[in-house]
C-alpha cells in the first residue's frame, strides 16, 4: 500500500514541478526548501505558547467575556471554520474573505498570530466541487488556484497554515477523500509545494488526529512526514489535534515519546484542537478532575518536547464548544469560569520554579 503511495508521490512531484512553475528556472532553487517560518522555543525552559480557536459568532457577541478571556490568556487563535474552503469559496471562482477577515484584523489588533485551517480537507468542501465530478488535472487545477488565491490573500498575515487536514484513516491508510481519489496520494505533496509557493515565509502543517498514541496511525503518519521531508516537499510541522476523551488518553509518557519522535524529524509540533470530552456518569467533580489531568498531561507532554511549540485548545469555553456544553471540553465552564482543566493546563505548561 505504502509503495503505491511513494511511486504516485515521486510520479506527481514532478508534476508538482510543473503546474507549480518549478520549471528550469527554478532548477537551482535549494535542493531542500529551507524550513519557513519555523517558530521555535527560544529555550527548552520557554513555556509553549496557548492558542484557542475563536469564531465570528463569539467575536461578535455581546458578552464582553469571550474577547475578555481570550485577550487575558490566549497567545494565538484559530479561525474554528471561517477558512475552510466551503466558507471561502462558496461558488466556484468567488471568494468571501470577509468573514476571516474580521478575525485576521481583530488578531492583527492584538498582536495575535494566526493559525490558517485548513486548505485541504475531506470535510466541508463546498457542493460546487463534489457536484462536478473534475478529472485528475481539472482538481489539480482547482487545488493550485484555490491554495493560491487563499495563501496570498493572507500573505504575511497567516504565519502558518494546516495544509493538509485529516489525510489518514483510524488503521492509517490513506483517507478516501475526494482528493485523494481523484489526484491520488500526491495531493499532499501538491498542495504543500503551491502553498509554499504562494508564501516561502510561512510555517505549513500536516494535522490530524489519533496520532497521539504509538499506534498504526501514529506510525503511518510517521512515514508519510518522513516520506514528504525525505522528497524536499516543504513541510515545516505536525499538528496534533489531540480531541480527546476520559476514556480515551494517551499517558504523558506515551504522548511525550511520540512529540519526541516526530521532533527528530525535524519538524516543529503542535497540539492544534486539544479539548477533552468530559461527558459521563460518574459525578461531576471527579469527570472535571479527570479531565484536568488529561489536560496537564498534554500541556506536559508538549513542555518536555522543545520542538513543541504551542497547545491551542478548540475554543474557550464550554458554551461555543464543536463537542456542545454537555461534553465540558474546554478550560472555561459555560460561565467563563476557570475549571480545573484550566489551571493543569497552566501547570502543564508553565516550568516549576
Ligand atoms: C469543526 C468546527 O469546530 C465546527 O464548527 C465546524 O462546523 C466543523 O469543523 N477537526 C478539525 C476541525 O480539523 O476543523 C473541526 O472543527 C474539528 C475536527
């Protein structure tokens, strides 16, 4: 399975070469694209930076205390959804930036960097493309205009992007997403060469979920970024989205092993999406305490890993989680309360004195 990958990636890196314009002119470019934009702990005994996914929805709301907790704590945000492709090009050949906009400008105000998420993805691609059934070289077409257009948009704005979302299976298989169907398993490479293209300076990410344990899709994912860094494709970090549950964990020293295994890539990490699905019987303070400790466990895990640089956790509170309120998976309760969660993270994060 793995080898039918490698033939198709060596087959379309140099087409990659092609449709990108990577032609004799480029021929003396740097046989390894240097890293960009690789935002690095100034010392292992630098805290990780935290990050949260925000929304227009909760930007714009009349409660002071979203804008309030996100400015007090937070050091970066994440567009939760704005930036998928359903939401910036709603029909084929027009863009409607104006919603990640307004949290680019709100960032920009406030001296926050953006994570860009996601440019290529199985979900939430808009109905124009799945209802027009492209051939292999019309979706290329479409994948090198829609990174693009978006990339350069937010060129020297988005310091870094999730380039590619979610490209494994739970066994770690290559997901059957539309691009991978229709482009084969060079997608990936594709897409990482246009976006680079559209911005040497940015930090571009592959992110996915599931990976935080040694297991068949932690170790697919392994190779795949070995794979790509071994063919000078220009991936600068992995994401761990990290969506985790109370009964399903990893241990710190499990989680610490595998950030350590993928930062001797050469890559840098981060936890991208950390939320820990509190929802169960059992009573309530000891699913929140539960919960906390996951937290602190990941907030270690990256603390211990220099190369990890940042935990962003997928919102704030538990009133605008994608988990819903029941499931309690955010630092801040529906109330903006600090939870339990919130001070293991800090724990987690910060060096004991
Ligand atoms: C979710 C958002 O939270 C929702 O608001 C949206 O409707 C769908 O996507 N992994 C990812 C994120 O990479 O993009 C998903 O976010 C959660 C799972």
């Amino acid at each position: 399975m793995f080898g039918k990958y490698v033939l198709a990636l060596a087959v379309t890196l140099g087409l990659a070469a092609v449709v990108g314009g990577r032609g004799a002119a480029d021929a003396a470019a740097p046989a390894r694209p240097a890293v960009a934009g690789v935002y690095a702990r100034s010392a292992a005994s630098t805290p990780p930076q935290l990050g949260a996914a925000v929304n227009t929805v909760m930007l714009g709301s009349a409660d002071p205390r979203y804008v309030r907790t996100l400015l007090a704590h937070y050091a970066s945000v994440t567009p939760e959804y704005e930036m998928e492709m359903s939401q910036l090009e709603p029909a084929r050949g027009r863009f409607d930036f104006a919603p990640a906009d307004r949290i680019v400008t709100f960032a920009a105000r406030h001296g926050l960097p953006v994570r860009g998420h996601t440019l290529v993805w199985d979900e939430m691609i808009p109905a124009w493309l799945t209802r027009s059934h492209p051939t292999r070289a019309q979706l290329i077409g479409i994948l090198h205009r829609y990174i693009s257009t978006v990339v350069s948009h937010y060129r020297g704005r988005v310091g870094e992007w999730d380039v590619v979302n979610e490209p494994l299976t739970r066994s770690g298989g290559l997901r059957q997403s539309l691009w991978e169907r229709v482009i084969g398993p060079g997608y990936i490479a594709l897409a990482f060469r246009f976006a680079h293209r559209a911005d040497p300076h940015a930090a571009l990410f592959v992110n996915d979920y599931g990976a935080e344990w040694r297991d068949a899709k932690e170790r697919a994912l392994h190779r795949l970024v070995a794979h790509l860094r071994a063919e000078h494709v220009p991936v600068s970090g992995v994401g761990f989205q990290a969506h985790l549950r109370l009964d399903a964990h990893p241990p710190q020293a499990e989680l610490t092993g595998v950030l350590r295994s993928f930062a001797a890539l050469g890559v840098r990490i981060e936890v991208t999406e950390l939320d820990v699905d509190a929802a169960g019987s059992a009573p309530l303070s000891q699913r929140l305490a539960a919960e906390a400790a996951i937290y602190r466990a990941v907030a270690g895990a990256c603390r211990a890993v220099r190369a990890c640089s940042r935990v962003t956790t997928w919102g704030i509170t538990d009133a605008a989680s994608w988990l819903g309120a029941s499931e309690r998976g955010l630092p801040f309760d529906a109330g903006y309360r600090a939870k339990p969660a919130w001070r293991a993270l800090r724990a987690g994060l910060t060096p004991p004195v």
